[in-house]
C-alpha cells in the first residue's frame, strides 16, 4: 500500500498547472519511493531524469 504523502504528492502533481511544477511533485513522489524501499512495492521509476552532459556524450 502506497503511503498517504506519496498519494498527495501525485495529487499535487496531476493538479499542477505547469511542467516545472509538476515535474517538482514528481521527483519527490519518486524521492519517497526510493527511501521507502521501492522493492517493497514493486515500482520502478516512470521517468529517468537525464542530465544535459548525458546528451553531450551520447553525441
């Protein structure tokens, strides 16, 4: 069972009125996965935040 502050977090995020909002309730739902042990629910992250050097390698 997912925590009640995960759940507002992703509330928070679905009602979120910009991207840099929603991305902000989006990276501290997953922050609070990985510290609540994510193995324990089975859940892998949806998104991957690259960073902008990544893309500079890749090239």
């Amino acid at each position: 069972m997912l925590t009640k502050r995960y759940l507002e977090l992703m509330d928070k995020a679905n009602q979120a009125s910009d991207r840099q909002t929603y991305f902000f309730y989006i990276r501290q739902a997953e922050q609070l996965l990985k510290e609540e042990s994510p193995e324990e629910y089975g859940i892998q992250p949806v998104t991957s935040f690259v960073s902008p050097s990544s893309f500079a390698n890749a090239a």
